[in-house]
C-alpha cells in the first residue's frame, strides 16, 4: 500500500479526464453497471514511469485502464486470472469509499475480510497468488479506480514485432 501514488499534477489531470474517456460496458451486477476504459500512451507512460520511480520495475505488459462502478454494484468474491502476475488499484474518486476487501478467514457459514480502506490516490498492489478478494460501492456515487495489471501477456494477444 502507498498513499499519494501519482504525482499531484498527474492525480489531478486524471480525475479531469475521468468523464471524457471512451467507456465500454463489461459488467453488470444487481442492476449496476460496471464500465472500463483504456488510457492513451502518454497518460499510460507517465503512470508507468510514476510505478517505476515509487514502486517498482513493471514485469511483463504493463496494462492500465480507469474502472467505473455504479453505486450498488458489487464484484464477487474472486481470485485474479492466472495471466496477471501483479495487480494494482488506485482509488481516485469519491472522496470517501469502499476499499478492496481480501477473504482472511473462511468458515462453513462467514467469512471475514481485511479491508483495504479507501483513501484517494491510494494504492493497493499485490503478486498474484490466487488471493480471493471482492470489492462493492456502497455510496451514492460511481466508484473510480486506476487499474493497473501486469500480465503474462498482453489480453488483446497482439502480435509483437520481431523487427527493430
């Protein structure tokens, strides 16, 4: 965990662009929807060049995207996909929220959780090792997040050039 993760200027320019970029619908839940989308090369590198400097060097494709959830929306109990070797979460916007919550215990009728707890400009990172985890908005506004994946190999399976 890292509190004030992208640099001021960077943290501000991406909650200005939070409503123009180009959502796609990839979930719905209860009603709620969940949208996503990418980030053009420019914001991508200067986030990648922010992870470098205060985290640590990136391993495989570096993957950034903006996650919008509506309120009432909930994302089940899950494990991250095998392809991801690191997942990253940077809460942006509301002020106040719900944080990622990690199954910490499991027993035959409850479940307890560690929370994560929501602090714009947070960010959350972890190795995949199969945690299970889940996360809900249970505010009355939509839920922003920075998602940042490092993956085995790029989701869109595009060819890479051998070519210099």
């Amino acid at each position: 965990m890292l509190d004030n993760f992208l640099y001021k200027d960077l943290y501000a320019q991406l909650l200005g662009d939070l409503d123009d970029l180009d959502y796609r619908l990839i979930d719905t839940n209860k009603g709620a929807y969940k949208h996503e989308a990418s980030l053009g090369d420019d914001l991508t590198e200067q986030i990648k060049s922010c992870y470098q400097k205060k985290v640590a060097e990136p391993v495989g494709f570096f993957d950034v995207s903006v996650v919008k959830c509506d309120p009432g929306y909930e994302y089940n109990i899950h494990a991250d996909n095998p392809n991801k070797i690191v997942s990253t979460v940077v809460y942006l916007y509301p002020e106040q929220g719900d944080g990622t919550s990690f199954v910490k215990e499991e027993r035959v009728n409850s479940i307890r959780f560690d929370e994560i707890i929501w602090k714009p400009n947070r960010l959350v990172s972890w190795v995949n090792k199969g945690q299970r985890h889940m996360y809900r908005n249970t505010t009355d506004e939509i839920r922003c997040t920075l998602n940042i994946y490092q993956k085995k190999r790029d989701s869109f399976f595009k060819v890479q050039s051998s070519y210099g």
